[in-house]
C-alpha cells in the first residue's frame, strides 16, 4: 500500500473539483412541514457542500461539475454557486415549462428536541439524473490543473449513467495525478428507486448498489464512510452496526483490515462519530485511519440548530488540512471543529470564519469574542 501524495498547488487552476448534484433544501425551520407556510431555501448538494465549504470558509479554488436546468430555479442555484466562489462546469439542459427536466427538491426540517427531523425528496426528472459518461470534456478541465477530485454515493445511486460518469471522472483524475475522493452517504432509498425503474427488487437494488459502489471506489485514494457505509455499501464483513456504543472507534478502525483487504488502493477512511441525545444535543467526534495509522479527536457536546450538513463540513475540514500539508491529527481536527461549528448555522453552507475553525480544533470554547 503506498502512501497518500499531495499535488502541489503551483500550475493549478483548483485545489478542488467536486462531481454531484445540485439541489435546493426547502427549510421550515422547526415548525412541521404539514403546518408550514414560510421555507428557507438553500442551495445545497452533498459533494457540491464540500467545494462550497472549502471555498468560503478556507479559501481554497473549488469547481464543481454538474447539471443545470434554464429556468428561475436554476438561475437561483447559479446565483449562490457564483457567491460561494465555486467554478462552474454546467451540462445545460432546457426547461419545457411544465415537467421538467427539474433541479431535484430536499425537503427537510430541523425537528426539535425529542421530535427528530424529517427529511423527504422529489428528485422526479431530476436533471442531474441524465448525466452521463461524455457529458464533460475531462480532458479540458484537468487539463487545467486540479489537485483533488471528489464525488459521492447520493450522486451516484441516481441513475445508471450517473455512477458510469463517476468512473469517468475518477480515471481522468488519477490520470492526472489528482487525489481522488469518495463520500460512500449509502442510502438504500435511493437505490432501491432507481432499481425499482429497473423491474429489480429491494434485495437485488442492495446488491447492485453493492457492485456498482465497490467498483467506484476501486478508483479511490480517500474514502469517507462509517461502518454501516462499509457494511452495507460495499458489503464488506465488520461487527454488528448497532452492537457498540455510537462514540466507539473500535468497530470502525476494526474494519480497516477488511478495506484494505479488498480495496488496497485506499490510503485514508474517515468518519464522524455522532451519538444523538434530542435533536438539538449531539455528543460528535471524528476518526481517521490514514497510511496505516488510526487517529481520534476528543468528543465534544454540540447545542445543534441544523444537523444537516455536518458530515460535509467534516469532510471539507479535513480535506483543507491534508492540501495544506497539516499533520493527519491536525486535519482531523480541523474537520472535527468544522463539522461541529457548521451545524451552529441555517443551511448546508459553512457560515463560521477559519479562525473560529482553528480556535475550537485547538480547544477553543464559546466563550464572547472580543
């Protein structure tokens, strides 16, 4: 197993290209969606988030690849993409005014306190769903310069053509000498529709899925996943998922010899660990198996107004302090502390400030600024 390189930064265009969806999360804050007349919309996108974040918060060079429908929503969507400082690379598709194709819908409240949130889709015609292997010229776009690749499991379970394109994008990627990334985000709902078009039942949409993610991330240097992910995405052996307490890195690190096992390209696993006390009170840490090694951070107690979102600022954290060539426990940390602080804000988008990032990474408390 070889070590995890980071590209260099010079004659780079970006330090990041995110491939995925992009979204709007409809938000009726906590009030249940049944008596709601009143949302917040955020523009959001699991691999989409982890570009944004690294771009308003750490000041990286992100891009991301996507779908884009010509209509007010999608002018909106590239509206917030252009303020958070993300490049686009659009496949454009055109509006027929009354079906679609459509931006894919997240609705999602926050819930509160013993009343857990609730989150629910309409991705029907979704635009990113048609996306395909040559719906980017790759060649152009790493041609410019890109240091680190990433894509994720929701991008990947919507069609057919979706995970192909994923493929696609990770082999020109590592032909150019990127990091490639994947966030495993296993939803079973997610493949168990898109079989479902197919004629195939739930068994056979665990099973496909299995095979199409265990062959994506054949390609991967960097994965992100907990052990249910492992488990149930890439069907790989570990203890029983809810055998041991939320907080215990055991099972996890645990599984490390099963990934590498099988896929002996991984270089890195990471992982937040999250035990849910009410809605708005989280005890939240984070793993990291890198090159061999495994690292903890301490737990935390989170006063939490939005969890959604928190595994991507996570990601984001961590792979800011691997491109500046921080320590393995100082990346972690940085992950840590954003995931912790990004569900302290509205929507999916880091709102908090690098300096508040690195403060709490280092122990820092909430204590008034002055």
């Amino acid at each position: 197993m070889s070590s995890l390189t980071i590209p260099s930064a010079s004659n780079t265009a970006h330090d990041l290209l995110a491939l995925g969806a992009l979204v709007t999360r409809l938000d009726p804050g906590i009030i249940p969606f049944a008596e709601a007349s009143e949302y917040a919309m955020h523009v959001s996108g699991g691999e989409y988030n982890v570009a944004a974040n690294l771009s308003t918060c750490f000041g990286l060079r992100t891009a991301v690849a996507s779908a884009i429908v010509d209509n007010p929503i999608g002018k909106h969507i590239e509206i917030a993409v252009r303020k958070a400082g993300v490049t686009p690379y659009y496949q454009r598709f055109a509006f027929d005014g009354v079906r679609g194709p459509n931006m894919a819908i997240v609705w999602s409240d926050r819930g509160q306190g013993v009343r857990a949130p609730v989150v629910f889709y309409n991705r029907s015609n979704e635009a990113a769903g048609r996306l395909k292997p040559g719906s980017f010229d790759w060649k152009a776009i790493f041609g410019k310069g890109i240091r680190w690749f990433h894509s994720g499991g929701i991008f990947s379970a919507l069609s057919p053509t979706t995970s192909e394109l994923v493929i696609e994008a990770m082999e020109a990627a590592r032909a150019a000498g990127a990091v490639v990334s994947f966030d495993l985000n296993y939803r079973a709902k997610l493949w168990a529709v898109a079989a479902a078009e197919q004629g195939l039942s739930a068994e056979q949409a665990s099973e496909g899925a299995a095979r199409t993610l265990r062959t994506i991330v054949k390609h991967v240097d960097v994965l992100v996943g907990n052990e249910e992910d492992l488990q149930k995405g890439l069907g790989l052996k570990g203890p029983e998922v809810e055998s041991k307490g939320k907080l215990d890195s055991s099972t996890f690190f645990g599984m490390m010899e099963s990934v590498i096992k099988d896929f002996p390209n991984i270089k890195a696993v990471a992982t937040t660990l999250r035990e849910v006390h009410s809605t708005n009170r989280h005890s939240w840490s984070a793993v990291l198996w890198l090159d061999g090694k495994s690292y903890t951070v301490p737990t935390c107690e989170l006063d939490v107004h939005d969890r959604i979102g928190g595994g991507d600022g996570f990601a984001a954290g961590l792979f800011y302090g691997l491109l500046s060539g921080k320590s393995p426990e100082e990346a972690l940390r940085l992950g840590w502390a954003h995931g912790a602080l990004l569900t302290t804000t509205p929507g999916d988008i880091s709102m908090v400030s690098l300096d508040q990032v690195e403060a709490f990474a280092k122990g820092g408390s909430a204590r008034v600024q002055r």
